[in-house]
C-alpha cells in the first residue's frame, strides 16, 4: 500500500503559504501606490480624491477579479458545473476554485489574467494618460493578484501538459500530477 502511494502517480503537494500571499499583495500595493503617488505629483492637477466612488470601483473590481478567474476556468476547459466560489477565511480574499484539476498551461492561464486585465492594464494605461485614480485603481487590483501570482510562482518548475488541481482538505495546497489525470 505505502509502496502504490508513493508510485509516480501520486500527486504532489504544494504549500502556498499565506504569509508569502500577504507579503506579496503589500509589496505589489507599495509599489504601485508609490507609481500613482509619482503620477500625482507629475501631472500637476488639484490633488485627485477617490471617496466613495473609488471605493465603489475598487471593490466590484475584486468581484470583477474573481469573475475573470471564472471566465478563464471556462476559457481552459472546465464546466460551470465544475466552478466553486468561496471565501478562503485563512486568506480573507473571495476565491473561485474548479472541482477537476487543468493542465498547468490552463492553470498559469487562470491565474495571470485578473491581475493584468485589472491591475497591470489600468496601472500603465493611468500611468500613460496621467491618471492618478486610474493607476491607484490598478495598483489595488495587482496587490489583490498577489495570491495569483504565488500559486504561478509555486509550480513555476511544471511542464505545461501537467494537471494542477486544488487539495479540497486544504486550501493553501495545490496538487501537481505529472501526468494527465
Ligand atoms: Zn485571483
């Protein structure tokens, strides 16, 4: 039994721990907090105040977040039927998980594309018209990639024809099969 266990079959676990999530979405913040402080400086209008609205904006661009993650399990193969949305309390961010494991190419595909549809994407385009609510709104939504962008970095060793699916025990593991399951 030990010995089928840990044939070449079995999958991988993978830790994305949640304090290297939290330190990466604050240095992603920073940094683009300190790119919409230098846009403000330099494009020389009256000081531009977010309020409400940007509040507003901010937070259906998380809904928007976990919508494009959706579209993308689609995009990669996956059944709405498949599709589980939930709150990950250990990590305090809404998340959409898929039932069946995606080959890591669908994976790194899912991962990537709500963090540069909304956050890369808005910070150069505010950067490029000199928008301070526009990058600042960018550099929210790349802070809020940074979950993303660890699960990417987790398996950055994986072929491309490999399954990635999620551990359903815990939801800081990912399980990485070598081969098509
Ligand atoms: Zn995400």
């Amino acid at each position: 039994m030990k010995a089928i266990l840990q044939g070449a079959a079995r999958p991988q676990r993978r830790r994305v721990s949640s304090r290297a999530v939290i330190a990466t979405s604050i240095a992603l913040g920073l940094a683009g907090w300190a790119v919409a402080a230098a846009v403000r400086a330099g494009s020389g209008a009256p000081s531009q105040r977010g309020g409400l609205p940007f509040t507003a904006a901010v937070v259906a661009g998380l809904v928007a977040h976990e919508l494009l993650h959706a579209l993308a399990f689609l995009a990669a193969g996956a059944r709405v039927s498949e599709l589980r949305f939930g709150v990950r309390l250990r990590r305090g961010v809404a998340h959409v998980a898929c039932a069946r494991a995606v080959s890591a190419r669908g994976f790194r595909f899912v991962a990537i594309v709500p963090g540069v549809a909304l956050g890369l994407a808005p910070l150069v385009a505010g950067v490029a018209t000199r928008s301070y609510l526009v990058t600042l709104f960018g550099a929210m939504l790349l802070a809020a990639a940074g979950g993303d962008l660890m699960l990417v970095w987790a398996v950055r060793d994986v072929g491309p024809n490999a399954s990635i699916g999620d551990d359903p025990a815990d939801p800081n593991v990912i399980l990485v099969a070598n081969e098509r399951r």
